[in-house]
C-alpha cells in the first residue's frame, strides 16, 4: 500500500514539474508561429479563387 502512495506523490510532482515548464514555455513564445504568417500571402489568392467559384455554383 505504502508503494501506491508513493508512485500517487511521485506522479503528481511530475505532472506539476511539466504544468510548469508548458507554462514558463508559453509565456517565453517557444509556441509562436512565426512561419505561417510569411507564407500565407502566397497562398491567400488561390482561397480567394475558391470561395468565388463557390460562390458561382451556388447560384
């Protein structure tokens, strides 16, 4: 039983530990897209193109 309690105090630490460092992540912009925007002004033409023929067949 004393193992369960153990593992249960170990687990918690563990998953606080990764809370933590998701957070600190975050905050610092390790999750900032800094590809996506540069590249969407190549593409922005063809998703214009496909909402106007859409909007054509839908007529």
């Amino acid at each position: 039983m004393n193992i369960i309690f153990m593992l249960i105090i170990v687990s918690l630490f563990i998953a606080i530990l990764f809370f933590i460092l998701f957070i600190r992540s975050v905050k610092t912009g390790q999750f900032d897209d800094v590809y996506t925007p540069s590249v969407r002004m190549l593409f922005e033409d063809e998703f214009v193109k496909d909402k106007d023929v859409n909007k054509t067949n839908s007529k």
